[in-house]
C-alpha cells in the first residue's frame, strides 16, 4: 500500500475516511507498538496537524499510549457537521444506469449518516427508476426482514433491469446491420446497400431536357397531332361549297327552304382530313 494523504487541517471534511484508512494501513503491521504507531501517524500530519501533534507530544512524550492518542486526534479533527451534512447528502444520488456506482456512492455517505430501516429504504427508493421498482415487486412480494435484505434486491432487480435494456441494443443493432467486425467496428451493411442502389439508380438515369421529348412520348401524342388545313384543300373547300349552294338554291325554287351542308357532316369531314389529310365525303 502506497502512503496516506498529509493532513492539514484541524477541521477536516474526510477526517473519518482519513483515520479509517490509518488504521486499516496498520492492521498490517500488528507487531508495531503504541509508540511507533503515534511516531508514523506524525509524520503524515501538516501545518496545524503538526502543530497539535507536537504539543502533545511534548506533554506527554513516551507516557502516551495509542488508545489515548486515537481519541484525542478524533475528538479535535471531527467535523461537527459531516453527519448532518452526509445526511443532506444521501438523497442526492441518482441511478444513472449502474447499480453498482449508485450503491457505492450511497454506503460512502451512510456511513457518516449511518442510516437505516424506513429511512435508508426510503432514499433508495426514490432514487430508484420505475422500471426497477416493478422489477422488484414482480419477484419479491413479502417484506424484507432487514436493510442487507433490500439492499440485495434492489441490486439484483437493477441487474435484470441493465441486462434487458443491453440486450435490446444488441437486437437493435443487428436488425439495423450494425454488427460488429472481428476487429471491433461496425459495418452497417443495409445503409452501405442502400446507398449504392441509390447511386446506381441516379447514375443510369438520363438528364431531363426540355427541349427534347422521348419516343414514349412522341408514341403517346402521335394519334392526337393536329395540322393545319392546306391551301389547295381550302380552295376545293370554297368551290365544293358553292356548288352546294347552288344546288341548294334550285332545290329551294322546287321544293321549299335552302339547306346547307349538315353541321355534322363538317365535323365528320374536318376529322378524316385530321386522320388521313385528305376529305372522305
């Protein structure tokens, strides 16, 4: 084990943290005596610490014992106010995915408040998600005889909770194609094919113009082209009437009214020219 931390100060914060670490760094050298012990506990003490340090040790030199020492140093470097603090504190963590880190967190600070029954099973329990707390339920449904009982089902639900939710990335990820690579990468195959389909698509399609119509198109409008009528057909037009017009005329003195061509004879003539560019009377 590497040396502890110097402290400074009279009135430390991690005061209790510190000496617990002391006196676990000690519990490997059971040989060592009391003055050893106060001697190397010295020699990680600063400024003021230092200075409460010596002054006791002038007094009382080799008379003191480590039984003396240890509560004396925790009566003068105790923060009045960690339990009360801690207390403040225990609610704040959150589950934020780990079971592990919250409940770590969790006992650092409980055993400043050194809480339990309802009110350790309290905190956690609102620091806990739903999702958790329906899973507990579901599989422990008497109550818990004590605070190591709910603490390890709280942890186990948890546990189930983490692996149900790893368990549909995983699904997730291979239904999209991201499975992983022997070398740890990913390769979205779906989205890789996608892309070139998309490529290729656009490549083999031929730019818009215009100007320009495609044979589907020329095939499309070819049976509804419209042309004009010509010169000559209109000059046979003219002629082709007044003959109707006189015919018309000597009809009217035998019998009674005129009569022209029928409207839908017209429209029957003006169509065949359309179709065949001549007139089908």
């Amino acid at each position: 084990m590497e040396n502890l931390e110097k402290l400074d100060r009279k009135s430390s914060p991690t005061f209790n943290q510190w000496w617990e670490s002391v006196t676990m760094y000690l519990g490997f050298f059971p040989e060592t005596v009391d003055r050893q012990k106060i001697a190397w506990v010295g020699t990680l003490l600063t400024d003021t610490a230092l200075v409460w340090h010596l002054h006791r040790y002038r007094e009382l030199g080799e008379n003191d014992t480590w039984v003396n020492y240890s509560v004396a140093i925790r009566m003068e470097y105790r923060n009045e106010r960690e339990a009360a603090d801690a207390q403040l504190k225990l609610g704040q963590p959150k589950y934020q995915g780990s079971i592990r880190a919250y409940l770590t967190e969790f006992r650092a600070l409980n055993n400043f408040t050194r809480a339990t029954g309802e009110a350790l099973r309290e905190k956690v329990d609102l620091a806990m998600p739903d999702v958790v707390l329906d899973m507990r339920f579901a599989h422990y449904l008497e109550d818990f005889a004590d605070d190591k009982g709910f603490l390890q089902a709280t942890h186990q639900a948890s546990l189930q909770v983490e692996k149900k939710k790893a368990l549909r990335a995983a699904k997730e990820a291979i239904r999209s194609g991201a499975a992983p690579n022997k070398d740890g990468t990913r390769n979205d195959r779906h989205r890789e094919q996608g892309k070139k389909t998309t490529h290729d698509q656009v490549a083999k399609k031929e730019p818009h113009n215009p100007g320009q119509t495609t044979p589907g198109h020329q095939k499309r409008t070819s049976g509804h082209r419209m042309t004009w009528p010509s010169k000559g057909y209109q000059a046979r037009r003219q002629r082709n009437t007044g003959k109707a017009g006189k015919t018309a005329g000597h009809v009217a003195d035998q019998a009674t009214e005129p009569t022209t061509a029928s409207p839908s004879r017209r429209y029957r003539e003006q169509l065949c020219h359309r179709h065949h560019g001549r007139s089908r009377l």
